[in-house]
C-alpha cells in the first residue's frame, strides 16, 4: 500500500497484480468459450452485434468464475483481503466516470453493477473500456464483483475491511470522472 501527503491509501503495483492474477485465475478452468468471449469482447469493434452472444456466454460462467475466485481466497488474510478490496475498490472508483456511465445506461446501482462486470472480466476488458468507453457494453452487470472481497472479509473475521482509501465505489462518487 502506498500513501498520498493526504494519508489517503492507493493500491500497490504488487497488489493491482494480485488482483488481477486471482480474476484471472478464477476464469482460466471455465473454457475456450468464456476465454475466447472475454477476448472478443476485449478486442471488438464497439456497438459490434455479437456483443449480446458474448455477453451471454459469460453471464452464463458468472457462478462458476464467483465460485471460483471464493476457492482461491478462502486462505487469505484480513490484511491480504483488504488489499484486495483496496485495489478494486480503486478500479471501481477510477472508471466511474460520465462517459463510460452513457454507454452502459442504468441508475446509480445499475452503474456500479455494470463497473463490477467491467472489472470482473478481467485487466484487458477493464483497460479496453478505460481507453475507449464505447468498449462498454449496455445492460451487462455482476453486482457481486462490486463487494466480494469486503463480503469475503465480513463473513470470515466479522467486519468489513476498512480500506483507508478515503473513496467509494458508489456511482458518481469520483468528480474527475463526472466533471463536477
């Protein structure tokens, strides 16, 4: 964990490459099919008509991907699990923002449910849309991404982790995102 003059906490690079390496893993035994539409959905033309079929198929590995990335952190620390929580509350924060929120429509929750989609799918998806927010695709969500580590936190050690990161993940939160 690294710190600003403001004592506010940011992820390390280490920590964003855990991170990512555990949603990785996590989606590696689920098949050609949902890794091949993680990719083309990564590497599409925007407003592509496949975006439904793609999308499909990984609601449809949502469960198992969940299921999976719970396996993978049933050992983890509350220090561990709270930098995990640190670092996608961060990816959370950082692609909230007016332009990317157009493209994937909803209320509040609805954005920070399609943010947790954004991120789930993984480090190319995330930056895909990051550079180019018509990457972002209408109606796709995955409300648990949004909280899984502070959820795996609570019901391992009794309390929600306490980032110090000094945001949230709630929708319109970050005011370089929504020019406020």
């Amino acid at each position: 964990m690294t710190a600003d003059q403001d004592g506010q906490r940011f992820p390390t690079p280490d920590e964003e490459v855990r991170f990512w390496g555990l949603l990785e893993a996590a989606w590696e035994p689920l098949g050609d099919d949902v890794d091949q539409a993680r990719r083309a959905l990564a590497s599409r033309v925007p407003d592509d008509d496949g975006d439904s079929a793609l999308v499909s198929i990984i609601d449809g590995a949502f469960e198992n991907f969940l299921r999976n990335l719970t396996e993978q952190s049933r050992e983890l620390s509350a220090a561990e699990l709270t930098e995990l929580d640190r670092v996608l509350e961060r990816k959370l924060y950082d692609i909230d923002r007016a332009d990317i929120q157009a493209v994937t429509d909803g209320s509040d929750d609805g954005f920070l449910y399609a943010r947790g989609f954004i991120v789930a799918l993984g480090p190319a998806y995330y930056a895909a849309v990051v550079r180019n927010p018509e990457m972002a695709v209408l109606d796709a969500d995955c409300e648990e991404m949004c909280y899984f580590f502070a959820h795996l936190h609570h019901q391992r050690f009794g309390g929600f982790p306490q980032t110090g990161s000094g945001i949230t993940r709630e929708s319109c939160s970050n005011p370089a995102g929504w020019h406020f």
